[in-house]
C-alpha cells in the first residue's frame, strides 16, 4: 500500500505510543473515509472531550486559594507581591506590576510613557479592541499599519510607511501568541527615537531571538483573562526593567499615590493623576497555582501546534500561519490558519467552518476589521480629540481611506480560521483527528458544497 506523508506520520505516532493493538486506528483512511458529519456522516471526533479550560484541580489547587479567602487580607498585599515576583522571574524581566485586566495594564504604560494628545501610536488592525482602545484612552491617535498575511502579524516594512513627525510609540501586539518580528521594529524604533510597548496579552512565554516577548521593547503588557494561557478570571501585567517607569506604574494604578522614584511623600497624598486598578490577593493566588504548569502547557501547544502544521500544510487551500524565523516557542493562544477558498474546490470559509464544527472540532473565523468602526469615531468627536487635533486628522471618512489595510481585510473577510487553544493541551493522536476531519471535508467538497448552498 502506498501511504502518503500525512499517512506515515500518522502510522508513526501511533505505534510510538504503543497503540498497535488499536486496528481501527491503525487503517490510515478509516478517520478521512465515508460521509462527512455535516452529510450525515458520523463525526471524525464523535462525543470528543476536549481540555477544559481554565483547567482547575482541586486537590492541589484549593488550598492555595482558601488559605489567602481566609485571612480576610483580599485587597492588595503579600501575595499580590508574590505573584509580580513570579510572573517577572517567568518572562525574565527585572520588574512586574499587576492591573484589574490586560486592557488597564496597556493604559497605564501608554499613560507612563507620557503618550498622550496630538501624539501618533502605530499600531497592528488584525488585533483585540483593547489594543487600540488603550491608545484612545490616552488620547492618542491610533495609525494603523497593515500586516503580513503569512504570518498574521503587523508588517515592519507597513510600520516604517506609517511615521510621521508626530509618531511617539509602536505598539507591536503578539496576536494569537505568534511573535511579531521584533528585530526589525526594534531597529525602526532606534532609527527614529521611538517607544516600543509590546502587546503580549495572548502571548504568554513565547520566545523570540532568546527572550520571552514582552521583555523586547521598552515595556510589556499581558493579559490574565478567563480565555487566556493563564487565566485568573480578570487580571494584567506590565513589565520592564526600567525602575524609574515601573515606579511611575505603580503610582498611576494606586491613586497616583508616590512610590519608589515617584515624586513626593506618603503623607502628601497623591503626586500625579492616577487611577484604581489594583489586583486582589485572592486573583494573585490563583495566578500562582496557573504558572506552576504554564511553562508545561506552553511546550505542549507549541509542539502539538507544529506536528499539526506538519499533517494539514498539504491539504489544498489549508495554509498554517508561517512563525518568523528566530523564533523559538510560540504560545499558540489560538491556533490559526488561512483558508483559501480557490483551492479548496471553491467551497466557502462560512461552509468549511460549519463542516469542521459539525466533525467535533471548535473554530471561528476570527477578528472582523477594526479601521472603520463606530468607536473611533466616538473618540473623534470628544472634546480630547477636537481640542489636541485639526478637522482634517478627524474626519472619519478621511481617517477609514487612510488606514485601509488589505491583507488585514482579506483575513477578516475571507480567509482567517481559528482553532482555540485548549485544542492543542491533547495527545498527538487529537491533531491527526484533527487533520483527517479537514481532509474529508476536502475530499467532499463539491458535495458540501452542494448541500449549503
């Protein structure tokens, strides 16, 4: 019998795991053959159990938590404290500070770096909100540059096109946990005297050229979010090694109370403008149960994510995101790929997502384009924005043409596919199901297709 190479790394996988006593799984074609689930078929992944997330284990996991419920210390102290330390250790930056969430940790190092009205921060369109609504939280423009579809990140050579006399900041943002090519925005930063805060939300312990992202730039923000690689419900971070930011940091989240460096005395009551965004003890014990495995977890969705890569980068009009070169871990908060109607026998991005459901795995088709929503415009008109910009900077429909960013546009409109990560936390054998349920989908198209439409 002739295999094919997705078939002997299938057949390799499962006699390394011992499994030969498993003649079902051993047929190459069993898991591809027959009727497609959304045909009538059964499920390539029937009644499939999947890694739930956040994972919780009781047994060692409770008394942590209990402990710190119980002493009634809930507002920020020694174990908030703690977990900074920890957190700082992990990604390997001099110093930490947590907030209530990601969003609060990205606008209170925009805030720290002075960044404000009549100011230009050059950021990604294929992102969260929260990127851009911490620059508009600041005050500041928000410019978008596009991105490299290969590998969905923004694209240093569209950084470079984008600055202008009155650009102060780039905020690269790690989406999906995928490093952006730091080398190069590191280089256009140095070249034009400028802030590189990076957007590590979704990125937790990638490596990029040796260092954890995050610790690249001037500062790094992360997210600890229910859905993220390490969740505590709500909760962010910021880090850097830079004393006399980190301490202006922790100033502006308690109150703008002085701390370290911070000008003034305690008794003197608040220095600067400041908000509240102070993380809990009880958030912070959780944070510290989480990192025990993050490290764990991280290399199993890396290597998880590769091997899928390996099954599904030929299949027609299945296209993995490419990583860039140096580097060396991706966090994989989300698994995406491009699909590309034209060679999957003409079948839809909408058909293929609900023929990959319907076989038991989840997906969506991502981000939707944010250069031409409301929110911006609602920022425009604010007395912020009309006091710190001309008429020209804020007319909406000039703004929207002069941020078109296509190859973000063709992800968002056509091509983009996410698998979400607690896919990846399985045994091999789920990402050559995996793989087998987008080959029958494929094989079938034309019927799919038939069926949908």
């Amino acid at each position: 019998m002739n295999y094919s190479r997705r078939e002997f790394l299938r057949q390799g996988s499962i006699m390394g795991a011992g499994l030969l006593a498993a003649p079902t799984i051993l047929t190459a074609s069993s898991l591809t053959a027959g009727v497609p689930a959304i045909l009538g078929g059964a499920p390539v992944l029937a009644n499939k159990q999947w890694t739930k997330w956040p994972v919780w284990n009781p047994a060692t996991d409770d008394e942590r938590l209990l402990r710190v419920v119980r002493s009634g210390v809930w507002s920020r102290a020694k174990v908030v404290a703690e977990f900074e330390e920890a957190w700082a250790t992990a990604v390997g930056s001099k110093r930490s500070l947590t907030t209530v969430n990601g969003t609060n940790a990205l606008i209170t190092a925009i805030s720290q770096f002075d960044i404000g009205p009549g100011d230009e921060v050059i950021v990604p369109p294929y992102t969260f909100i929260a990127s851009i609504q911490a620059v508009l939280m600041n005050g500041a423009m928000p410019v978008f540059a596009d991105i490299d579809p290969a590998t969905f990140q923004m694209d240093p050579r569209e950084v470079e096109k984008k600055i202008t006399p009155r650009t102060k900041a780039i905020l690269p943002v790690h989406i999906m946990g995928l490093p952006v090519d730091m080398d190069s925005i590191m280089e256009i930063a140095r070249q034009h005297n400028l802030i590189v805060i990076e957007d590590s939300c979704q990125a937790h312990l990638a490596v990029y050229g040796g260092k954890k992202v995050g610790t690249i730039g001037h500062a790094g923000c992360f997210s600890f979010q229910n859905s993220k690689n390490l969740p505590i419900g709500e909760g962010g971070a910021v880090v850097s090694d830079d004393d006399s930011f980190m301490d202006r940091c922790f100033s502006y989240h308690n109150l703008g109370m002085p701390y370290g460096t911070a000008v003034g005395v305690v008794s003197g009551g608040s220095a600067i403008v400041g908000t509240k965004v102070r993380l809990t003890e009880y958030q912070a014990a959780i944070g510290l149960i989480m990192l025990e495995r993050l490290d764990e977890e991280t290399n199993t969705r890396h290597n998880n994510a590769a091997y899928l890569n390996s099954l599904v980068g030929d299949i027609p009009g299945i296209v993995p995101a490419k990583l860039y070169d140096k580097t060396e871990r991706g966090a994989y908060h989300l698994y995406p790929f491009r699909f590309q109607e034209n060679e999957f026998k003409g079948l839809s991005r909408v058909a293929f997502l609900k023929a990959l459901r319907a076989e038991g795995v989840r997906c969506s088709s991502g981000y939707d384009s944010l250069t031409d929503k409301a929110y911006l415009n609602d920022a425009f008109t604010s007395p912020v924005y009309t006091n710190a910009y001309s008429a020209a900077d804020l007319d909406f429909k000039l703004f929207v043409e002069r941020n078109r960013c296509a190859n973000s546009e063709l992800l968002c409109d056509k091509e983009a596919v996410w698998l979400p990560q607690n896919l990846l936390l399985g045994p091999r054998t789920d990402m050559e199901e995996i793989a087998s349920a987008m080959e029958r989908i494929y094989k079938n198209a034309d019927q799919i297709k038939k069926k949908i439409s």
